[in-house]
C-alpha cells in the first residue's frame, strides 16, 4: 500500500474511533480524556519532528532552487509569475466567496447576541481588535535577529526574505561563492532526506490527530452554524474546481492525474491544518509524482505556502457577508470594491502571524464598516473550517508551482501522466 492510501487510510479509521469514543458518539462513552492522554501526544510529537525541519527545508529549498537557476534572469521571471498568479487566483478566491455569501445568505437568520452568550468565546474579539497595518507588517518582514526568527515558526516571512536575500548575494558573487553554493544545494538534500524518513510515521500520526481532535469536538459542533459551514465548504470546492480549469486552460492538460496524485498532500494538510507542516510532503509529491522540476520546487511551492492563502481569501469574504446579514447591513459597491481588496491582501498577511486569520477578519471587518462583536462564535467551527481552508491553500499553491514550471518549459509531463507514481 503506498504512503498516501495509508493516510487516507488512517485519518477514516482516527475519525472512526474519535466519534466512537466521542459522549455524542452510538456508545455514548467520553473517551476524550483517554485519547488526549494515549493518542494525542503521539501526533503532537509528530506535528513537532515536522515543524522541526520546516524552517531549514524553506530556507535551503529556497537558496537551493534560486541558486539553481542558471539563467539569470530566471529568478525575476519565475518570482514574477509567481506573485502575479498567487494574487490573481486569491482575488478570485475573495470573489467567490462573496457570490457564495450572496447566494446562500449565512448569516439571514443569525441571532449574533445569543450565539455569542452560547460560545462564550468573548475573548477572541479583543485578538481580533488588535491594532494591525500593512505598514508594520512590512516592517515585521524584516528580521532584525535572524537567528530568532529562525527559532520562530510564526515569523516565516522572515526566513523567506533573508533566504531569497541570500540566494540572490550567492549568484551575485557567481564562482567565488560556489562553495557555498554547494554546501546549501547539499544541506537541502540532508533536509529532504530527513523529511522522508519523518513522513514514514505520517500514518500514526494522522490517526492519533483525527482521533484525538473528533473525540472531543465531536461532529455536532457545525450544527448551530451549519449553513455557514455548507456555505463555506461549496465555495472552496468550486475553488477546487477552479484549479482544475486552470490546469486545462493554462496548462493544457487534463487535471485527473493532479487531482489523483494531490490527495495525499490534501489528506495530510486536511488533519493537519497547517500549510507550512504540509510543505515538506507538498514538495516531495510535486517533484516525485507530479513532475515539477526541482528547482521551481524549492522556490515558488515554499514561497507559496507563505504568501498564498487561497482558502482564508474565501474564508475573509464569506465570513464578511456572513456578519453583515447577521447585523442587518447592506453593503454597497465601494465597499465590496474595498472587501475584495482588503481580504485579498488579508489573506496574504495571514500567513506571516499566529492567529492570522482572526486578527485579518477584524481589519477586514473594520475597513467596511461591521460589528466585531460577533467573530467570537465562529471560534467553536474554526477548527474545523481550518482544515478545509489548509486543503484548499496548500492545493492552490501546488497548482500554480505546476503552471509556472510548465510554463518555463521544464515540467515533467511523462511523470505526470504516470499513474504508477
């Protein structure tokens, strides 16, 4: 059975368990407490060893792929169309998830003061009224102490900057750095090395996540907002959708092989709930089974998972309607005009802070003029929409890699279309 079957494999069988054992569940035992103590340390020790090796993959993936490229003006092309499609396909992503919030109506019959009484989550719109700019996230890109945004996994924009900074002075220096060069091209190999030796666990840790996080949630917490949940999961599905289109118009392909190949980094980044955990296996099935050469692979796919967040673009939108029927609020055109940029740009902001998606909906919420008061009861299905959304992230970022290395001419299409892999 191959690693990704195994996956698939172990999150049906963590969810199985974890509703079995959930109070809710057809036994009616709280097995929650047993799971957090038995299973649930074995996926956060896993979840670790991965966040372990994240910071040196994207630092020497980037310098690996950058310094590897030998045309000079292969960087800036390659980057170029990079930042362009991951802005375009985020912007669109904001605009479906508009037309879905406009489609489905959310949040029509919504009492936000009682749902906000029942999740007693008052707390978080204090997070969310967190003074934040553009401005000082620009500033907080550059790490005035490299080596302690290294130690920080929430200050990954800044790793990227100093690696894309390094990488750039390397070629700058063209002979005279080649042994540097070659230690970081090495060091990148001990990485992936290491990367594949952690992900041969992946299936027990998968297990212990689902079973652990569904014994205590149970699959009764999107009741109360079941509408927002569908309204949400239809949306990142025609984003799904989306990338297949892009595949056969841009990349003049069928998107079977993709969508096929793809579910084991969408399983992982599914029970995960994180882009930059789900990076390592992302890179090695783009390369490996996918076909994307090895240098777009180590440069736009980190670069991706940095700076793109498709599924939060969604996420902002609908979450903005959602709020703005609740409270009873029209908007109008300038302001959708102002929705569709600030959560586009949200969505981008979102990756380089803990907590991210909160504090962006409170500017998102803030520049068109809604309540805040309410972001509280979407915490109780956050979890759960978070797993959706990372799904839709690290898909997209994959995806648009695949379209930029075809475009240079150096994708793979023979690994592609073997279905063996």
């Amino acid at each position: 059975m191959k690693l990704w079957q195994k996956v698939l494999l172990a999150m049906t069988l963590g969810i199985a368990l974890g509703y079995m054992l959930n109070i809710n569940g057809p036994l009616n035992y709280d097995g929650k407490d047993m799971l957090k103590a038995y299973l649930k340390p074995i996926g956060t020790s896993f979840i670790d060893l991965i966040k372990m090796v994240v910071v040196p993959l994207i630092f020497f993936s980037l310098i690996s792929g950058i310094t590897g490229m030998t045309d000079s003006g292969a960087f800036k092309r390659i980057g170029l169309k990079a930042v362009i499609t991951f802005m375009t396909t985020a912007m669109l992503a904001v605009v479906i998830g508009i037309v879905f919030g406009l489609i489905f109506e959310p949040g029509k019959n919504v009492n936000i003061a009682a749902m906000l009484e029942k999740s007693g989550e008052t707390h978080i719109v204090a997070k969310a009224q967190e003074t934040f700019s553009f401005a000082k996230l620009l500033s907080d890109i550059i790490p005035s102490n490299v080596i302690g945004a290294m130690s920080n996994n929430d200050h990954i924009l800044q790793v990227v900057l100093f690696a894309i900074f390094t990488a750039i002075t390397i070629n700058s220096l063209g002979e005279k750095a080649q042994l540097i060069r070659e230690v970081c091209q090495s060091a990148a190999q001990v990485i992936f090395k290491m990367i594949n030796t952690i992900m041969k666990a992946s299936p027990y840790g998968v297990f212990a996540i689902m079973a652990s996080l569904v014994s205590s949630q149970g699959l009764d917490i999107i009741k109360d907002m079941a509408v927002l949940v569908i309204t949400v999961g239809c949306a990142l599905f025609a984003q799904y959708v989306l990338y297949g289109i892009l595949i056969v118009v841009f990349g003049r392909m069928s998107p079977m092989p993709f969508y096929r190949k793809i579910l084991e980094v969408q399983s992982f980044a599914f029970s995960t709930s994180s882009s930059k955990a789900t990076l390592p296996t992302a890179m090695r099935v783009s390369h490996e089974r996918i076909g994307v050469s090895k240098n777009n692979t180590s440069f736009v796919l980190p670069l991706g998972a940095s700076i793109n967040m498709d599924g939060t673009a969604i996420y902002l939108g609908i979450c903005s309607l959602f709020f703005a029927q609740a409270a009873g609020i029209t908007l109008s055109t300038q302001q959708y005009v102002l929705l569709v940029l600030t959560a586009t740009l949200g969505s981008i902001g979102a990756a380089g802070i803990p907590g991210g998606a909160i504090i962006m909906m409170g500017m998102v919420f803030s520049s068109v003029g809604l309540p805040l008061d309410g972001i509280a009861i979407i915490l109780g299905i956050d979890r759960i929409l978070d797993m959706m959304r990372t799904t839709v992230n690290i898909t997209g970022d994959s995806v648009i890699t695949m379209l930029v290395d075809k475009s240079e001419g150096t994708f793979d299409e023979k690994t592609y279309h073997d279905m063996s892999l």
